[in-house]
C-alpha cells in the first residue's frame, strides 16, 4: 500500500525529479507532486512524495527528515489525510 510523505521548506529550484532521485534511494517511489503556485507557475516550497511501501516511507522519514538539499533542511513527515472541500454557504440572497 503507498504512503504518502508531505516535504516541507523546499528551495524553490527544486525539481521533481531531484525529489524523486533523493526518496529513491531509501525505497520505491511510486510518485511525486510538486506543489505549483498556479497564478506565478513558482514552487510553493514543498511536495508529496508517495513511497511504494509503509517501511520504505518510515526509512525516508527517518533518514530525510532535516536532510539539506540545495542549502536547506527538508521537513518530512506523513501527509494528512486530505480535508473533504466544502463550497458554499454565505452568501444569501438578495432581493
């Protein structure tokens, strides 16, 4: 079963595919998603990481944690479950 990993203070000039290269050698990835500022096209600064196998997500966590990568240390540390969104509400109506 994949696990997903959330990747924190990235610099900005990270790639996907360093990610993925760096999470690989501590265990199967199965995915990595940059997260994109959609109006700038810029890095927000962190990531999801999937990693193929709960031991291999415990061995990157353990060994990523505070890793430094392009001069910064990464935070890494199992994702929350995603929030359910909810639109709606306020508003009313007008008359």
């Amino acid at each position: 079963m994949n696990k997903r990993l959330y990747v924190g203070n990235l610099s900005y000039s990270t790639t996907e595919d360093e990610l993925h290269k760096l999470f690989s050698e501590v265990g199967p990835v199965a995915s990595v998603s940059l997260v994109i500022d959609r109006a700038t096209g810029q890095s927000k600064g962190f990531a999801f990481v999937e990693m193929e196998t709960t031991e291999a997500a415990e061995t990157a966590v353990q060994r990523l944690n505070d890793h430094e990568v392009d001069q910064r240390n990464l935070t890494v540390s199992e994702a929350r479950p995603r929030r359910e969104q909810t639109y709606g509400g306020g508003g009313g109506r007008r008359y």
